[in-house]
C-alpha cells in the first residue's frame, strides 16, 4: 500500500527486543515483497510462525481450462454456476492465463484458513456481507467493497447475514495496487487519482485466537498444500509497515467524465502483471452537443476484455441478454461494441446508473469448464441476429 499503518503492539525500534508479560520474546516476522527491496510489513507472534507439525499435499480438481478456439466473444451467467459452500475450496476458475485467474463462488459457510504464495488476490463482493480475518486483523466486507490481499496472507472468509456472500475473485500471479500514475514517487496518491487514502481501510485491530494443531493451505505455483501448524497464526498482538490487506469501496471511485466519450483507462481502479483493473460506476455522460455517449466499436488489438457486471443497466449491452452477475468476453482480434440500437439509443442520455468491474489481460484468456457451464451460447450471434452458417 502506499502509506504507512501501525496496528497493536510494536516496540518502537524494529528487529528489537519485544518482550511478552512473562518475559519471553514475541516471535518478530517479516513479510516483503521482491526479497527485501520494496514494501514490507513486520509482525509480532506470540507463538513461531514457523512450528509446523505436519504437511499434506491437497488434490485439486481440474479446471478444465481452454483455448478459446474458435475465437469468440462470450456471456457468462455466473449465478447459473454451481459453486461453493465456502470462499477458498468453493471458487470456480472461469478464465485463465499465466497471469491471472478470473473465479467466481457464492459462499454460504467460513473457509478454512488459507495462504496464496503465488500472487496477491483481489475479492470484489458483488453481495452480500462478511468479514474477511487475516492474520493482520479482520476487514468487514459488503456489496461493492474490492479487499486486496497481498501475497501470503494468511486468511478466511466468513459470510454473514441470510444471504450468500457472492465473491468475483482475481487471483494474481504477482502483485497488485493502485494505478502508478495515480501515486506520487513517494506513494501519495495524487489530486487527479479517482480514489485516494481517506477511501482505503486497513485492519485496526489485531485478532487473538487459540488453538493447536491448526490447518492451513497454502497454494504454490506446485499445487496445494495443508501445513497444520502447533498454534492458531492469527496471534499477532502488533504489526505495522505498508504491506497489508486493505478493502475500497467501488462506490467511493469518483468517475473520470468529458465533453466526449473517455476510453476505459479513466476507469481504472488497479494494475498488476499484465492485466489492469476498472471500475464502471454511476456517472454523468459526455456533454458536447453533438456527443454519442455510447462507447464505439473497438478492436482489442493487445488484450481481452472481461466485463462483471455487477448492478444497475449496462447501456451498451441492452439487448444482448446481460443481467446482474453476468461476466462478458471480449477477446484479442475480435471488434466489438455496442448492441444494435445501443448507440442512437443512447444520444440525449445525460447518466448512467451501471456498476461493472473491468480487468483487462495482455495475454489470451482459456475458458474453464465453469464458464462453460454458464454459458449464453446466443450470445457471440448478438450483433448479427443470426446462427453460425
């Protein structure tokens, strides 16, 4: 993140003595990123965060991820998709590259305790309410709040309320943040950035569990693994630095407008390796007089486009069967753009009321068997109105 946090009890010099009521030393851990040259967070335990008693490989189902040949855009109706009962074990891998992993899951019961040492995970809670503990402390969690989790965070999921929790999950295959652009070379956001500090919320208090013989599984590029460790991880009385889990609601984005239409990159909440986050929120439209405020056909000449539409009417894509929970295919070489009638329709709009979230891959999506699972297959014939030949 880019400022500074401090939460619980730290001593006031770091790799120093920190001393427990009995005397003994609390356990000190670093957590950095690219080794010891950028941002970092130290954590104090009551326990060793390294005393495992045991390690188990976890079978994983496949997938079942594919070219998409022949290349077509795609709908998918994720709530038409079997998924849970839990946020971790319960996700379903939609699209894929060697960069990212596009999940969807309803979850309706806590997850076991869990750790990706691949890449930092974005969670974008479409509905629903939760918390989300992590072993830096507990982030509540409603509709519209994305929670950035940086790489091995210990963490689980907790629904609450009568309703699923219905998470779209980015998982990374390295780390994410807020557009560089947005930042100053300190890490201040900027007076132009859409969000800034006073929208971010870190934990703001420590969780102090018990327990022995505790479970936690933990992704590596090698598979899954359950470390069951001799005490609870989530033991930490006091941590501070700038790598923390952190949650921003999409509705304290602040859209980006003009006299005519603005491309995505206004849109953009975050970046990470080769892909780019965007959020689609409530806005005025163009004001040129003679501005078309649908968006034009386009061609992705470097990326694929997905679109998680997740409230209001979408404009562009009335007509074409979106509803709430649907996500959207664009793909590298094929144009597309607005439903037929979208664009005239549009002309004289002054607003839009759609909520979407955008991630934009710099390489070719596979599609999972979950997406195929739902999906609209009438739906790359949209534009045309007619089947294939």
């Amino acid at each position: 993140m880019p400022y500074y946090r401090r939460v619980g009890d730290v001593p006031r010099k770091r790799h120093t003595q920190h001393r427990r009521p009995d005397g003994g030393l609390y356990a000190e851990e670093l957590v950095g990123i690219e080794g010891f040259g950028h941002d970092s967070a130290l954590l104090y335990h009551r326990h060793l965060p390294t005393a495992i008693v045991d390690a188990v490989v976890v079978p994983e189902p496949d997938p079942g991820l594919r070219p998409n040949l022949p290349l077509l855009p795609a709908h998918v109706r994720t709530h038409a998709i079997g998924t849970g009962p839990d946020a971790v074990a319960g996700r379903r891998v939609l699209l894929a590259n060697a960069d990212v992993r596009l999940a969807y899951v309803a979850a309706t019961e806590p997850s076991p305790l869990y750790r990706n040492a691949i890449g930092d995970e974005v969670l974008y809670v479409e509905s629903g309410e939760g918390t989300v503990e992590t072993v830096y402390g507990a982030l509540a969690v409603s509709e519209g709040d994305y929670v950035v989790l940086p790489t091995s965070t210990t963490y689980r999921v907790l629904p609450g309320g009568p309703d699923p929790l219905r998470l779209f999950v980015i998982e990374a295959s390295g780390h994410v943040g807020p557009p560089r652009r947005y930042l100053s070379p300190r890490g201040q956001f900027l007076e132009h950035a859409p969000y800034c500090e006073r929208d971010v919320r870190g934990p703001e208090a420590t969780l102090q569990h018990e327990g022995t013989d505790v479970d936690v599984v933990v992704r590596t590029r090698q598979g899954l693994t359950r470390y069951t460790y001799a005490d609870h991880p989530f033991d930490v009385v006091g941590w501070d630095g700038c790598n923390y889990p952190w949650a921003v609601s999409i509705h304290d984005f602040e859209p980006i407008t003009g006299r005519l239409h603005q491309p995505p990159p206004v849109h953009q909440m975050f970046e990470g390796p080769n892909f780019v986050v965007c959020s689609f929120v409530p806005r005025l439209f163009d004001y040129h007089p003679l501005a078309i405020p649908a968006p034009y056909n386009h061609a992705n000449v470097d990326s694929d486009e997905v679109l998680f539409y997740c409230g209001g009417e979408f404009m562009s894509r009335k007509g074409a069967g979106i509803e709430q929970g649907s996500i959207s295919l664009h793909p590298a070489g094929f144009t597309h753009g607005p439903q037929p009638g979208s664009v005239e329709a549009s002309i004289g709009a002054v607003a839009t009321e759609e909520l979407a979230v955008m991630v934009d891959t710099f390489r070719p999506l596979e599609v999972g068997a979950a997406a195929r699972e739902g999906e609209d297959p009438a739906y790359p014939w949209s534009w045309s109105g007619r089947g294939p030949r």
